[in-house]
C-alpha cells in the first residue's frame, strides 16, 4: 500500500527538463511557494549551449551573426511563433535572469554583446549559440583567427576523436595538431564523469600539462573534450593554464554531456536552498479544478501525493518527455488532454524526404497558448485562468532547425511564472 501526504503550494510545475527548471528558478525568485513534478536527468542529454536563433531562414542553412535580425523577420514570416508572442527585450531579460541564477550556483555563463558565438563542436562543426559555459570561451573564435590549436582525445573516451575534428577543420585552413593521451591503469573505456572526476585531481592535470609540453612552441590553444571537472571546471581550466602556459578550452560532444549534468546540479542545488519542494520522478495520474484551484494527484512507486496549487505550469516536453503521445493517427496532450495543433492526417506528418527543405510538420505540433502562454480551448478561449505551458511542448517552433531551444524554454517559462505572480499578487513584475 502507498503512503500518501498532501501539500498546497501557489505554485505547481509538471516538468523537469530546462523550460521547467527555469520556471522553477522564476517562480522561487518571486517568493512563491513553488513544488516541481518530474525528472530532471534529461538535462543529462543536452548541450549545455544556450541558443536563442541560430538558423533564420532555414531554408538559408546559413549560421546568424545577430538573432535580433532573424527574430524581427521570424514574427513578420510567422506569428504563431512563441517569438512572436514576446519582445526581443523580454528574450534578454530571460536569459539574463537566468544567467544571473546560475551564477549564484557557481556555474558562469557568457554571452557575446547579443551576438551569436560559433561553439567549435566534437564534429568539426561550428554550431551558433547566443550564452555559453565560460569555460568553452576561448574556443569560440577559431573559425575567424588564426591561432594555432592543438587538440586532445583519451584512449577509452567514446564519441570524441580529436583526428575527426582535425581532419574537418584543417579543410578550412586552421592549423591544428592533435594528441591522445593514454591514462595509466585505464585499459578499455573511460567513463565521462571518471574523467571529470580525474580533471579535479591536481596530481593528474600536473600529468596532463607534462603531455601537453611538447607542443607548448608550436601552439596557442588547447581544446578538450568537455569533461574538464564536474563541479569546479572554469577553476580546472584555469589551473591547466597556468600549468601549461597555454589558453585551454572545452569543446561540447554527444550525450551523455558533463555540461548538461553541471547545468542539472546547478539548478537542483540553488532550487533547494530557495525552498522548492522537488518530488523526484513523480507522475501526475489525475486532476480537478475545483474552487479556483487545480487538486492533482502525483505518484510514484510509493507515494501518493495530492497537491493543491492556484497555477499550473506546463513543461512536459514533446514526445521523450511524455508531454506528447503520438497514436496511430492522432497526436495527444498527456496530463489535461488539451488539444493539440497537428497535421490532418497521420500522412502528413512527414516528408517522404528526410531532408525535405521544409521541415516535417509533425516538428510544428503542439499546444498553442494566447499571449501570456496559455493553452488554448477549441474555442480559441484559455482552457484554465492560470494553466501555462512553456518550452517545446509548444506549437510552431522547429527548434531544431531554429537552433531555438533554450531562448522558447527560457522566456516562455520566465513570461508564464511573470504573468501567474502578476494575476495572484496584484503586483507587476515590470515594475
């Protein structure tokens, strides 16, 4: 038999993943009593790039200089487009309370005087994103400088090859020397967090930086797979530079992603200490609306918890996170069965083309809201006063393709959590 317990909260957040992370981190900033309901180890997947627009139009395939321009021409092409719901303005305001609050969890953010960086990638490949980790910074102008650059791999480390990288970028006229380091004792594969856990050992980076000397006359920048330490990493790059006399950098690679679990720790140890009640792995079975509030049942393996909450964010995700159910020939909403923007027929979700220039229509499905994110009835009217949702469970965003991912996440939660506080309190957060 499961235990059960009940709590009240102003606020209730379904979703774990980055856009219900930040409306966690807004919501708390206001002093609302907030309870957030999922499972935060998709964040172990991502990037840990912060991208607003890279790619606009898409059908360019061109890397923006400045989302400003792109943005202004997304709302003109497209005013369904949760960018068009919001200003530019807002978009850095988001991003800034957001960079603001992880720094208060130690892990630093830079942006680029609203400019795209081009983020050297583990294939070869220069990937736009507006706000990234401090430490992949000194990596970000090898495309347009020409300092010498030497790359290094780990015997064992799987999806990361420096030759790979080499062998792309040397195409574009970079020049680049590449060096594999075997660890001793480590004989088959390397796990990324054991070698986060080696970066924070400084017998080891003494190691590193003797392997590293070598080169020290036939080059200016050392770039690393992104595993330079899990909870102290900027201070790790700093001490390979003063070791090695050398500007060092991280290059982010495929999942699992250090960056990403970083981002995970950072949230869950600020959100902590701002009193957020987080109820791990928790699944929402059923839900009323009764006396202006919302009664939601969340439970787990052992628990049933009821919440009573005045609001309800929205940031399920699409299809991974069980946001979006697709059936046979009908695209569904998981916790309210809200409706749900899609093609007309099941054949019309994707291009017989993979690389159809114009995108799938399946990618564009989704929950549309009105201007303050709430989702929308058939009737085009909001289906709850004080039900949002935020991130990619929305409609008309390929963010994909956008390169627009964490900009939607981001100011739509901060716009969500702004607009319940300023409903319930009275208060303007503008002001």
């Amino acid at each position: 038999m499961k235990d059960k317990q009940t709590i009240s909260c102003d606020l209730l957040i379904i979703g774990a993943g980055f856009a219900g992370m930040v409306a966690a981190a807004r919501a708390s900033s206001l002093g609302l009593k907030t309870v957030q309901v999922g499972n935060s180890s998709t964040l172990f997947l991502v990037s840990g790039l912060f991208d607003l627009l890279g790619v606009y139009p898409i059908t360019s395939g061109q890397s923006l200089h400045s989302p400003a321009t792109g943005l202004e021409r997304l709302r003109i092409d497209n005013s369904r487009h949760p960018y068009s719901k919001t200003g530019y303005i807002k978009i850095l305001e988001s991003l800034n309370f957001l960079k603001f609050f992880l720094a208060a969890a130690g892990l630093d953010y830079q942006s680029n005087n609203n400019e795209n960086y081009l983020v050297l990638t583990a294939a070869g490949t220069f990937k736009p994103s507006f706000m990234v980790p401090k430490t992949f910074i000194k990596g970000c102008g090898i495309k347009q400088g020409s300092k010498r650059l030497l790359l290094i791999d780990f015997n064992g480390l799987r999806e990361f090859s420096a030759k790979q990288i080499a062998n792309v970028i040397q195409d574009a006229g970079s020049d680049v020397s590449v060096l594999t380091i075997e660890i001793p004792a480590v004989s088959s594969t390397l796990n990324p967090i054991q070698l986060a856990n080696l970066f924070e050992d400084i017998q080891f980076l003494k190691f590193l930086s003797k392997k590293i000397s070598p080169f020290s006359k036939k080059t200016d920048l050392v770039g690393f797979p992104a595993v330079c330490g899990l909870n102290k990493s900027l201070e790790t790059i700093g001490k390979l530079e003063e070791m090695t006399g050398l500007d060092c950098f991280e290059i982010p690679g495929m999942p699992p992603s250090l960056p990403g679990l970083r981002l995970k720790n950072a949230f869950e140890k600020q959100l902590s200490q701002n009193n957020v009640i987080f109820l791990n792995n928790s699944k929402i079975e059923s839900h009323e609306f009764k006396n202006h509030q919302f009664i939601l049942n969340a439970a787990t393996q052992n628990m049933n918890t009821q919440i009573t909450t005045k609001g309800v964010i929205l940031a399920s995700g699409r299809f991974p996170g069980c946001g979006l159910h697709a059936k046979r020939e009908l695209i569904t909403e998981t916790v309210f069965n809200l409706p749900v923007f899609q093609p007309e027929t099941r054949n019309k979700w994707y291009h017989l083309n993979f690389f159809n220039p114009e995108g799938h229509a399946i990618n564009q499905a989704g929950l549309e809201t009105d201007d303050a994110f709430r989702p929308v009835a058939q009737n085009n009217a909001p289906a709850f006063k004080t039900l949002y949702a935020v991130g990619s469970i929305l409609a008309h965003n390929d963010w994909v393709r956008l390169k627009s991912g964490s900009g939607v996440s981001c100011v739509t939660a901060y716009s969500a959590v702004n607009d319940f506080y300023n409903s319930v309190s009275g208060r303007d957060t503008n002001v």
